[in-house]
C-alpha cells in the first residue's frame, strides 16, 4: 500500500476513535445527569436545616430533620429524600470516607445508615459489636434513634454498632449527642446528661456531668459541641475551657484542669454564654458560639463580638455552625434554612 493510502486510513482511524470519544463522553455526561436527575431539583433548601457539610469536591450537603438531604454545586440544587434512596429524612450526621463515598445517618429505629456513591443510594445496616478500636480511617457516626449510649464506626467494609462504657457510679442509660476527633487522634463523645468522654484506642476518660454543665440540678442541656482552641484547650459548650492531658503530660489523678474563661464577657449577669450549642474555631483562631435564641457570639481571646442572625427582620433559633473548605462559616437553623457569614453578619443562603 502506498504512503498516501497508508496516510489516508490512518486518518480516518483517528477521526473515527476521537467520534467515538466524543461520543462516549456526551453519553457518559447523560448517564451522569440522569443519576443525579433521579433527585428532585428544587430552587431553595428547607426550612429545616441542621447539618451543613461540604465534600472534598466542594460539593455542599445540607442535612435536614424533615425534608432529607441537598446536594449544591454551584449551579443546581438537588433535593433527595427516602424516595430517592435515603433511608430517613432527618438526617443528623454526614461524613465522607478516603474515597469519596458520603454517608448519612438519622432518626431511625433499625441501626441503618446510607451511602452515597455518587451515582446510587445503598443501606448499609450496623452489627452489634465490641470492637472498639481507634483506626485513622474509620468513620464515627451518631446513632440517634433511642441510643442508649451507642454509636457507629465504619470501617470501610462493616458498620459496627459500639456501645459507649458508662462512667463510674453511674447506672442510667445516656445518649450521645457529639464526635469529635481531636488533633491528637482521640475520639470524643458529648453526652446527656453525664458530660464527655475521651477514647485514645486503649481506654476510657470522662469528664462528668458537673463539670461541663452551668445548669448543676436544673437539667441538662447535653454536650452538643466539642472544639479546641489555638492552645489545644477543649471547649465542651460550656463558658469554662479545659487543659487535657496525655499520660506524658498528666498531672496528679486527673486528666483535665477546668479554668475560667469567656464567663460573663456579655456584661450580663445571667450570661447568655453559660451555654451554646455549637462551636468552631475559623481560620484566624477565633472561636464561634452558637446559641439557640441570642444569635452568635465571636471570641478572639481577649474580647467577645455579638452578631444578631434574623430573617425578614426577627430574631431566628439556631442550631449548628460549620467552617467549609474554605473557611467560610455556616449556620444550620432550626426553622429557618441555612445562612453564610459574608464578612459582615450572617446572610440567609439563596442558591440561585
């Protein structure tokens, strides 16, 4: 055969590979919009928005206790819910695995979380364990249905229902309301009504009940939130912070020492700051405080800043504050939607 022929199929060969790519890739997009069309496409989140969470792939989930699950990207705003493949519509924790995979855990009586893979919904359904391990993958997940002091790990391949020791002299079953890992590697659990645990991967440490709580005999709150600070203290919802020490660094019999703090900086007497229910430290090692009806109040070591959150002119309830990939703040609300800090004060989040 001579060259030009040679030249001539050869070209028609790559035309004909680079069509069929092409073609490839517009019916994998197709597929790839069908999957995510089998949400609901909505124009604005619910009311009902407890848990804001965004992926490694700067997607933003908004968790909702009435209406399931919203996916944003920018541009759409996709609702799912059990019809889609969720298995609850309230929705209480979210997180993300080395993978990708996001998973979502609620109200429900069956130990049961979901997965997303990006393309489908999967229940994954826990087994009762004691396998209290500490691995850096592993996944820790509320349990919220009746607890009973339980919650889940997920390693990869199995959901493991653990039940959380309880602390000494104490009988009565508790709930779980918190997991935090801290930047050591340990796992905490915020509890109601007998304060916070610690677990290193080897034991068990609390801090009880009378000393995370403002309310002594008058109920209990539950500790909701746990952070720490630029120095390493812990925040557990309360006005105190707390030093934790290690078996390196412990002193005497105890592992933490409770200090006075942010108090009464309101300039109040009954301080609106004795309890929040939630907490994150931004990117200039600020801490932010969520209270439930006296909106946010901003701590920067020295001195507090109060930011008043309302929508159409009144004050709103508040539930939850998150710092995205980017530093921005969140606010998750109870009746309300979700609002985003622009600098200034905190704006309800319109995605279109």
């Amino acid at each position: 055969m001579k060259l030009p022929t040679l030249l001539f199929f050869n070209t028609l060969f790559i035309l004909a590979s680079c069509n069929g790519q092409t073609s490839n890739q517009k019916k994998n997009t197709e597929q790839l919009q069908e999957l995510f069309a089998k949400g609901d496409t909505v124009k604005e989140l619910g009311s009902s928005i407890m848990v804001v969470y965004q992926d490694k792939k700067n997607i933003y989930w908004f968790g909702s206790w009435q209406t399931g699950v919203y996916r944003y990207d920018g541009k759409t705003l996709i609702n799912y819910t059990t019809k889609h493949g969720l298995y609850t519509n309230r929705v209480d924790d979210i997180k993300e695995d080395k993978s990708g995979n996001i998973y979502f855990a609620g109200m429900n009586p069956n130990a049961t979380i979901t997965k997303f893979d990006g393309k489908s919904f999967t229940h994954i359904v826990a087994t009762p364990s004691n396998e209290w391990k500490l691995e850096a993958n592993d996944l820790w997940l509320r349990n919220v249905y009746q607890a009973k002091q339980k919650v889940f790990r997920f390693d990869g391949n199995t959901l493991y229902e653990l039940t959380l020791p309880k602390p000494p002299k104490f009988s009565n079953p508790f709930e779980i309301y918190s997991i935090y890992k801290d930047q050591k590697g340990n796992i905490w659990f915020g509890t109601n009504p007998v304060g916070v645990c610690r677990y290193d991967g080897k034991s068990f440490e609390w801090i009880t009940e009378e000393d995370v709580t403002e309310f002594r005999n008058e109920g209990a709150n539950g500790v909701r939130s746990i952070t720490e600070d630029k120095n390493g203290d812990f925040w557990f919802n309360t006005e105190k912070r707390y030093s934790i020490y290690d078996s390196i660094t412990l002193k005497s019999n105890q592992f933490y020492t409770r200090h006075e703090s942010i108090g009464s900086l309101d300039g109040k007497k009954d301080s609106n700051l004795d309890e929040y229910l939630s907490t994150t430290r931004d990117n200039q090692n600020n801490l932010w405080f969520v209270t439930y009806q006296d909106g946010i109040w901003k701590y920067d070591g020295a001195k507090i800043t109060h930011y008043v959150v309302q929508d159409n002119s009144k004050d709103i309830t508040l539930f939850s504050i998150y710092k995205d990939n980017n530093g921005d703040l969140w606010l998750g609300t109870n009746e309300n939607g979700a609002f985003k800090f622009n600098g200034t004060t905190f704006e309800k989040f319109q995605p279109y």
